[in-house]
C-alpha cells in the first residue's frame, strides 16, 4: 500500500475518532519527517517517535495524526511521549541513526489556536459536535496549505538509537496469581516475585 495522505487520512480519522484540524497537523507533520529521513512507514521498529507532546486539547489529536503516519505506536513500543507541551516530534531511524525534528510553525499554530472550532472546544463542545460548517474548511485548509506555510523541519542529525528490548518470559505474580513480564517483577523483602501494583511502588 502507498502510505500518501489520501491513502491515510480515511485511516486517521478511524483511529482518533472524531474530524479536526489537529490530528492532519500530525498526520501531515509525520509524512513530512518521513520524507526527509527518506524513510518508510514502519512495519516494525525501524523508526523511533520522541514525541515533545504532553496531555490536554491538540496535543493528543496532533500525536494521533504522527502515529498513524509513521507506524510509530505505543502498542510496537517505538514511541516516547517527552510531555514537553511542544506540538513537535523527532523521527528516528533505528537502523542509521539519522533523525529530524518536526514542529509547527509558532505563528501557524497559534493562529490555530484563535480559530472558531478552537473557541468552541474552550467553551466545553466536544469536537465531534462541532458543526461541519466549522471544521471542514479547516481540515480542508491542513490538508492542502504547503508545509512550508505551517512546518519547521528541521536539518538531518546523527542520534543514538534507543535500547528498547522486550522479554517473551513471564512469570505469574506470587500474590494476584496473574502472569506478568519478568522485567517489570518486583521483589519483595521476603524473596517474592510480585507485580507492580501488588508491590505498592509507582512504576
């Protein structure tokens, strides 16, 4: 399949929900880090997500577009959220190293932000009852404007490759009896192996 943003839209709209200006932004944003790195989607982990995102409005709906356009996802664990609260991402190739930044534009974004579908997502309208009216011609505007009008990429670097290595082994813990990853058990002070919320520690 050619990942192209006619291709991938239909699928992102799908996978986030709900129709907005932001989850494109990201969308467009990925294909564009993509394209720079001159890299495919990712079927595996050959591309690495450090996501400058963090909780709140847009910035869940901006991480939602990348993904979808990288192939970078929680679930293949090649994807770190920063929670910088920036609407910017760095792309990785696991394999060369090479990565590039990818971040909206300051004045782009915070035009956005003094939008109609913005102003009545401030006032508590959940996205998907916002009406057409409003956010078509916006998404419609995210899925033609040049990225030069509303991107910052930025030059290609050399990056460490992060060490993300998963375990197929588990072992069930001594007090839910549920079987968990053996790289997440805790010990105990009586030599038993438990789960991190049977443990009572954080993480």
């Amino acid at each position: 399949m050619q990942h192209t943003l006619d291709a991938l839209f239909p699928i992102g709209l799908q996978f986030h929900g709900h129709k907005c200006p932001a989850m494109p932004m990201g969308l467009r944003a990925g294909l564009a880090a993509l394209r720079a790195l001159g890299v495919q989607r990712a079927k595996n982990k050959e591309l690495f997500v450090y996501s400058e995102t963090g909780k709140g409005h847009a910035a869940g709906c901006f991480l939602d577009g990348i993904m979808v356009a990288t192939g970078c996802t929680y679930g293949k664990s090649n994807i770190q959220k920063c929670y910088y609260n920036k609407m910017a991402f760095t792309l990785l190739d696991t394999h060369t190293g090479r990565s590039v930044r990818v971040a909206l534009k300051p004045e782009f974004f915070e035009a956005a932000l003094a939008s109609p579908f913005v102003q009545q997502r401030r006032q508590g309208v959940e996205p998907q009852d916002i009406a057409p009216e409003i956010v078509d011609p916006l998404v419609d505007r995210i899925l033609s404007v040049p990225e030069a009008e509303f991107l910052v990429i930025g030059e290609i670097r050399e990056s460490e490759p992060p060490k993300v290595k998963g375990t197929f082994v588990t072992q069930r813990c001594s007090r839910c009896g549920e079987p968990t990853f053996v790289n997440r058990l805790r010990v105990t002070e009586d030599g038993a192996f438990v789960c991190i919320p049977c443990s009572g520690w954080d993480r």
